[in-house]
C-alpha cells in the first residue's frame, strides 16, 4: 500500500482498552448557574465514583489521578442552552442530488507521523453507499430487520414514530427496540461497515451494511443511543453518523464522534469512559452537542431515560427531500401511519373493482408503510410488537385472501447441496376478477423481498387474480432486500412459478367466470350459464355456486385412512392415464402439480369423477400444508431448545451474581468502619 493510502477514522479512537475517566456525572441534578457549558465537564477535577473493585476485571487501567483536596463536583447542566443557529448548510436537501461534496482540507491526523496505513473512505461513500436503496420503505425495513434480530436478545418491540427536532422543530424518525443493545465495541463495529456478527440462519442481516445504506438513505445524519448490561457493568453508548457535519467541516474521510458512558445503578450517575484522554472524549462530546439535536451533554443523556435497562434508539434527521421539494416522508397525512409523499395517488372512480384494486395491500403498501410493515414478515416472533406510530402494526397473512388454495411442492435442484423443497400456497385472492391483482410473495429467512412479484405478463389476462406465497431460502436477496441475485437458480424459479401459474389457471378460470378452453363444450356452456346467473342473482348465489365445483376446505369431505387415500389416489391416476393421458405429473423438479385433463372428469364420470377429484385434491392439498405444520413445529422445538439453554445461561449468571454479592458482603462486614460524630 502506497503512501497515499486513504484512512477511515471512526470517532478518531485507536483500539485501546477504555479507561473510565475520573469525572463522574450524577444523573441527580443540583441547581446549577443556567451558563454553564458543557464542555467544562471535560476539564473539572472531581473524584471518580467510588465502586466496588471486582467490578474492575483484571487489566482495565488504573484510575485518572485526582486531587487530594475535597471537589465541588460539576453536574450534568440541566438547563439546555439556546439552541445554536447553523450556518446556512450547503448540502442539498434532496437525497439524488446531495452526492456532490468537495473536499475543503485533508484530515490532519491522517499524516501523523507513525500513523497506520489503512484504507481511508472519502464522505461522499455515505451517499453513493445509500443509493443501493430506491425507496425509502426498504431502507425503514433494514431497521426493522435489525430489531426483529434482536428478538434472540430478548426483544419484545420495535417503536417507529415521529420525533420532534429540539433544534429545529423539523421532523425526525424514530426507530426504537428493546434489544440486548450494544457496548462500546459492538457500536464502533455498527458504524464501520462490513462489520457483521449475524453469521447464523437465525438472523436475516448478514453483510453488516444495513444500518448505513438504510439511515443515510433516509436522512442526512443519524444518532444512536445504546445501552448494554452483558459486561461488567452497564454500559451507554452515543453515536454519530453526520452527513452534514462532515461535509460542512469539509472532512475528506468518515469520522464518527462517540462517546461512552458507565452506568451505576445504584447511584444513577454516570461515568465518562476515556478510551484515550480526556481531550478526545470533550472533543467528540462538542461535535455531538453542535451537529446532533441535543445542544447539552444533560439533554443527550435523558434520551436513555425511557429505554429501560437494555436497547437502542435511532434518530434520523435532516430527512431527505423528494424531487419537487417536498420532505419524502409523510408524517401528516395520517396520524397513525407514515406514507411516501406523491406516491399515494387514488383515481377517482365510482366502479367496485377499481375501489377495490386500489385499497388492497398490493396497491397500498408502495405508499403506507403500515400495509408494508403488515406483510414483510412471514411470520412475526411471538410477543413481538411492531408499534407504528402509537398503535401496533397487525400481520396480514395473505394466504387468508386466497380461495381455492392449492400446495405446490418445488424442488430446486441444486449442485452439491442437501435435497430442499419449497411449498408455494397458490390460489385466487378474493374479489377476483374484480380485484387486478396478481403475484408472487417470495419471503427469505421470513423477510418479505419480492411483493406480489408477476411472473406471468400477457395481453390476454391470463394469471389475472393468481397470487402465491412461499419463502425460499435458496436463492440470495441482493444488499437492499427488495430483489433477489438474478442466478440460475432464481432463473428456475422465475420459470417454475410462470408455469406454476398457467397450470393453476387452466385448472381454476371457469370458476371466476373464464371460458377455461381445456374443459369440453357442454361444460363450458353450463359454467358460463352458471357464472351469468350468478352475477345476476342475490350476493348468496356465488357461494352456492363455487359449492358445485371442487372445494379446498376440509368441510364436508369424508375423512379417510392414509390407505384409502393412497388407493383412491392411485385409482385416480390409472383411471386419467388410461382416459385422456396425464399431461403433468411429476416435474423435472420433483413438483407436485394437477392435471389439466381432470376437469374432464366431470362429464366422463359424473358425480363419482367430481366427488374422486375432490378427495384426490383435497388430500393432495392437506398432505402438503401437513408438512408445512410439521416443519413449523421443527422450528418452534428448535426454538425451544435454544430459549432453555438462555434460560440456563441465566440462571447459571444469577447464581454466580448471588455468591459474588454474599462474598462482598461478608468482605464489608469484616472492614473496620468507623462512625463519624457530629
């Protein structure tokens, strides 16, 4: 590496030890002069706060040396300041036109003699970084993806919501989670980038990106609170990712002020924790207090008040404008709700279907992030909350829209790796054809990536109102989650779910009323004598109708043994091969599908053909979806095993806690303490 290798300097730390530092800040706050700044914080001599020493693991650092003489110890200002007036920033408001920066000076430490010779990362990486994100609503769901990992830490929520800048009285978002948290190390790792410990299938992030593409992509800067309660002792974490601070100082690398805190309980005071010296922590406390909302080291702190013991708090703010100068985020149209400004435009028409296509969640999620939120998790952990606004965001399982739903099995084939299968439920959604919808939603690892993908695209309609849903996990979503990788095996894919589509159709049209060509003449006529009586008769007829053709509920069908199936389906497939010839039987990828020539059973056997058929399908279609249960109980079991070791885990530290706390107490007991008289 050349001389001119560039360096990225996160909040300008070397990777020491911290140290905590001598100054400690109680959170219990005597009156104090209204001018005090906070930066004296930094230059007062108080003693540290006294702690118990195995609090200390072995080879943290010796203690700052203190004064002797008594101190008057500097509180944390409680009175907050003006707010600071910036200058006029010369970043562009508009996230597509705001990657224009200019270098104005070289970071001075970048040349310091004995300086390491690392890759250094110009500003304007930030935004060229963010734009893997085309809309807004993928970068919130980075967020969320974040949060909803951390349900293995404990996590019950995940609050998005509106803040109120101090500084400004600009909107900001909030995305907030109960989680485990990080300590100082974990947070410096969040703020790098390619940083990631979600190696296992258990996590959805994994590239250790997702926090910078999705933050910068929605505002200019982001802070971060974290607290953290895994180590020795309670730690508090404050970061800063600034677009704007970096560009107006005109830095030609990253730099991330952060600043650390340790936390006793006891006391609810707080201790600075210098990871070098005091200068460096009062210089990354002042650029906090001049580019973040908070203009005091007091008002920084209370934004952990109503955090609880463990968890983290994301602020963006400085949100993006769009192309029209209008701020991309909605935040008044809908008090409950976050919408993307301009996107959400209804035609004005007075025909049903047209409402209907218009209010439905494949129409509303590109522009409300509640309809969005509701379907981009296959299924959400148990206890979990999505808290939008104020109100919980409800799933919408679209497998409960479909009618007619049959259970496709597909077998990828995949070189060198163990046999997987994928189940793709696949029916009509209700309301169709009215409603004009139609697609694929392909979950991976649970995360909803391609909604409503439409795979089959023809001038005739055909596939019109067909809607399917599986998770496949074989194929890798590319950085933004919205998309996958276009491979071989996504190639496959995209053939199987079209022909997928095509089958279905051809064995299901006539029941919405379409000339289904594959059945013979006289039951053609008869379901278009049905389909137009229907239209015409009271809303109780199309039930009645629907009744005559195959059902897919279990209702009404006779139960019968896994023997009597097996031998009714096999009767089946001799009785259709010696008939008409079966045109699709098992795939090349092991698919399990119908035969279109079935349907010609309904005039070649009469009512035995029809009732055979829908014991065929309706085994067919239990058998499949049984599986599917079996393997969500595999799943919860596995779950279960790991919740007991945690549970374990725990017990193990609380028991240890126990015996070090009855230690102390008998080592206090044995001091010789004197009382002082008055």
């Amino acid at each position: 590496m050349n001389s001119g290798a560039e360096v990225i300097e996160l909040s300008s730390d070397e990777d020491e030890e911290p140290v905590p530092s001598s100054t400690a800040l109680a959170r219990r706050d005597p009156p104090s002069p209204p001018d005090v700044k906070p930066n004296l914080l930094a230059d007062a001599d108080v003693k540290p706060l006294l702690l118990p020493l195995p609090l200390y693991p072995p080879g943290y650092g010796a203690l700052v040396p203190v004064k002797t003489e008594d101190p008057v110890p500097v509180p944390v200002a409680t009175a907050s300041p003006p707010p600071r007036a910036l200058p006029p920033p010369r970043l562009g408001r508009q996230f597509w036109k705001s990657g224009d920066y200019v270098v104005a000076r070289r970071n001075p430490d970048a040349d310091a003699p004995g300086g390491r010779n690392r890759l250094r990362i110009n500003p304007r990486f930030l935004h060229s970084n963010a734009t893997s994100h085309k809309w807004a609503f993928g970068a919130i769901a980075e967020l969320l993806d974040n949060a909803i990992d951390e349900v293995n830490s404990g996590a019950t929520f995940v609050r998005v919501n509106k803040l109120t800048n101090p500084r400004d009285g600009n909107p900001s978002l909030l995305v907030q989670d109960d989680g485990g948290g990080m300590d100082p190390e974990a947070l410096r790792r969040c703020m790098s980038f390619g940083f990631s410990d979600k190696q296992s299938d258990a996590f959805i992030g994994q590239y250790g990106n997702g926090f910078k593409t999705s933050t910068m992509r929605l505002g200019a800067d982001v802070i971060v609170f974290t607290q953290n309660q895994n180590n020795w002792a309670p730690t508090r974490s404050i970061g800063l990712l600034s677009y704007t601070f970096l560009m107006e100082t005109g830095c030609d690398d990253v730099l991330v002020p952060t600043v650390d805190y340790q936390y006793d309980v006891t006391t609810t005071s707080y201790i600075q924790m210098l990871r070098h010296d005091q200068k460096l922590f009062s210089s990354n406390l002042e650029i906090l207090l001049k580019w973040s909302p908070f203009a005091s080291e007091a008002e920084l702190l209370n934004q952990f008040d109503d955090m609880g013991e463990h968890g983290t708090k994301i602020i963006v703010f400085n949100l993006w404008f769009n192309d029209d100068g209008d701020m991309e985020l909605d935040f008044n149209s809908d008090e409950k709700d976050i919408l993307i400004t301009g996107a959400h435009k209804k035609v004005k028409t007075n025909k049903p279907e047209k409402i209907a296509t218009q209010n439905y969640v494949s129409s509303r999620l590109r522009y409300s992030l509640r309809a969005y939120a509701s379907i981009l998790y296959l299924h959400v952990p148990d206890n979990f909350r999505i808290i939008l606004r104020g109100c919980d965001v409800e799933p919408h399982n679209i497998v409960n829209d479909l009618m007619y739903r049959e259970c496709v099995l597909y077998k990828p084939q995949i070189a060198g790796l163990a046999e997987s299968s994928v189940i793709t439920t696949i029916g009509f959604v209700k309301g169709a054809p009215d409603i004009d919808v139609q697609g694929f939603n392909v979950y991976h690892k649970n995360r909803l990536i391609s909604p409503f993908w439409k795979v089959a695209n023809n001038s005739y309609g055909k596939g019109r109102g067909v809607v399917g849903i599986l998770e496949a996990n074989f194929i890798k979503p590319t950085h933004d989650k919205q998309d996958f990788e276009k491979s071989v095996l996504y190639q496959r894919l995209e053939i199987r779910l079209k022909e997928m589509t095509y089958e279905y159709w051809g064995l299901h049209c006539h029941r919405l009323g379409y000339d289904n060509k594959s059945l013979p003449k006289a039951t053609r006529a008869l379901h278009r004598t049905n389909y137009m009586n229907a239209r015409s008769s009271p809303v109780s007829a199309p039930p009645r109708l629907l009744a005559a053709d195959i059902p897919t509920s279990s209702c009404g069908i006779p139960r019968l043994s896994a023997s009597a199936a097996r031998e009714k389906i096999n009767s089946l497939e001799s009785h259709s091969k010696s008939k008409m010839g079966l045109k699709r039987k098992f795939d090349s990828f092991g698919a399990m599908t119908d035969s279109d020539d079935q349907n010609g059973l309904d005039d070649t056997d009469g009512g035995a053909g029809v009732s055979q058929r829908k014991r065929f399908n309706e085994y067919k279609t239990l058998t499949l979806e049984n599986d599917k249960l079996r393997n969500e109980i595999l799943q919860y079991e596995e779950s279960e095993k790991q919740l007991i070791m945690k549970e374990q885990k725990l017990r193990s530290a609380i028991a240890e806690a126990k015996k070090k706390y009855q230690e102390l107490f008998k080592e206090l007991g044995s001091l010789d303490v004197k009382e002082e008289t008055s």
